[in-house]
C-alpha cells in the first residue's frame, strides 16, 4: 500500500503532466520553472482574502484554497497584495500569475483577462447602522438626498451607478473606507456583497443589513489570469473543478461562513 505521501507525491506528477498537455505558455511555463505561483489578493476581504490586523495573519476561503493549490502541485505560494481596481494591470503587467480573491466576473473584465468556471456567487446587499432612520428598508435606498457609498472598482460602482436614480452615489477609495464613512454619517448606506457584509455583521453591534426583496445583481465568482495561456487558465480551471468535486470547495466555504454563497456544481 502506498504512503499518503507517495500518492500525493503521483498525483502531483500527475496533475504536472496533464497541465503539460496543453500547447505551453509564458505563465505556466515560468510558473513550472519557478515552483512558486504569485497569487494575487486583497488582504481586506473579510472571508475570503483577509489579513487579520491583530495578528497579521491571513485567512479566508482563498487562503485556504490557494494553499490547496499549492500543495497539490508543490508549488510555492507567494502573495502579491492587490485589490479590485489593480486587478487587471497587475495581471496583464505580470506582477502576478493568478487572481484569488473572488473577483466577480464582470463584462469589462472579461474583455481583458479570462477567467474560470464560477466557484461563488453573489447578490448586492446594503450596509446601514440600526439607529438610521433614513434607510431601513430596501426601497429606501434610491430616494432623493439619500448618500450610497460603492467601493471603487467593485462591480457595486457600475451597477449602482445605472441604477439609482434620486439618490446620490459616493465613491470610496483607499485610505477611506464604507464603514468610516457610514459610522461619520458622510454616506446613509454602503453597498456591498456577502462576504464583505459578514464582517460587519460579524464584528460591529452597530450595523444592519438590507437585503433585496427578489434578487437584484447576482454576480458569479472565480479565479483570473491574464489572457494568452490557455495551459494556465486549464490548470486552474480544473483545480477548481478538482475542489468542487472532492468537497474542498463545500468544506471551505462553510469553515468561513460562505456556504449560502458557494458554487458547487460542475
């Protein structure tokens, strides 16, 4: 019988070969020569790419995942700090070989970078604190003189900003963020999606959420890479096929509360 060693050791040998099959490519090529993999995130995405400010430590379904990946193909994971505005220049620019950080798959994305099969999805939820009297309910969101903060580049920036109608849309960037804004009464509700409405949820007795009455913008989630190797968007593609058949990808998103929101089917 073999050691679980040994048949980890066969099934990266194996996964190696398979991921050769296809025509070679500059990042797979350089991904193999280098047995390390640079993995894009953005460490402030409460459950799935997040650095903990007390310890310092990341964690997150993609944490976890990424380091699946990584062990499966014994290839060396090295974090490259990104986030949703970078994204496409720091894959076309090399800076990183793959995206990790749930990154919705939105139109103008998919027109520069390629992408894999959906592995979670989201709907758009509001963030307001319990003592607003402005915003309590969903319609009360696009009335006149109403703020609504959006992160930039989120896919909330585009859609809200087709959508609201009456009310005022902000746009929050770094080093300011939606919860600062909303707790300094500069903006009456923020825009966000599951995940990042967990941490607030999770961590601030002030916050309330708003949830659509029907869905409202539910958008897929999955892994990006740069355009131009197909042997690499293969690799990841079926890794990602790989978790969702063996329970990985079920087991993960539970561990981090992520389980209304995960893929599962083929």
């Amino acid at each position: 019988m073999k050691t679980l060693f040994q048949a980890r050791a066969l099934l990266a040998a194996a996964l190696l070969t398979l991921a050769g099959t296809a025509q070679a490519g500059p990042v797979l090529d350089r991904v193999k020569a280098a047995q390390a993999v640079r993995v894009c995130i953005w460490p402030d995405y409460y459950g799935i790419t997040f650095r903990n400010p007390r310890t310092q430590q990341l964690g997150g379904i993609d944490i976890d995942l990424s380091a699946e990946f990584g062990r499966e193909m014994s290839w060396k994971i090295e974090y490259v700090e990104s986030s949703f505005q970078k994204l496409i220049d720091d894959l076309k620019g090399d800076r990183c070989d793959v995206a990790m950080f749930a990154v919705g798959v939105l139109p103008a994305r998919a027109a520069q970078l390629a992408f894999t099969r959906p592995y979670l999805q989201s709907d758009i939820y509001g963030i307001t604190t319990r003592s607003n009297r402005v915003v309590r309910e969903w319609a009360d969101i696009d009335k006149p003189g109403v703020q609504v903060a959006v992160q930039a580049g989120t896919f909330m920036e585009p859609v809200m900003a087709a959508t609201l109608k009456q009310a005022t849309m902000v746009v929050v960037k770094p080093p300011a963020t939606r919860e600062r804004e909303l707790e300094a009464g500069r903006v009456d509700v923020f825009m966000t999606d599951y995940p990042y409405s967990r941490r607030l949820l999770d961590n601030a007795d002030w916050a309330m959420l708003i949830s659509p009455p029907k869905p409202f913008h539910v958008l897929p989630y999955a892994y990006a890479v740069k355009q131009g190797d197909e042997a690499w968007l293969a690799t990841v593609d079926e890794f990602v096929a790989r978790i969702k058949r063996d329970g990985r990808l079920e087991a993960a998103a539970k561990r981090h509360g992520l389980g209304a929101i995960a893929v599962l089917q083929p």
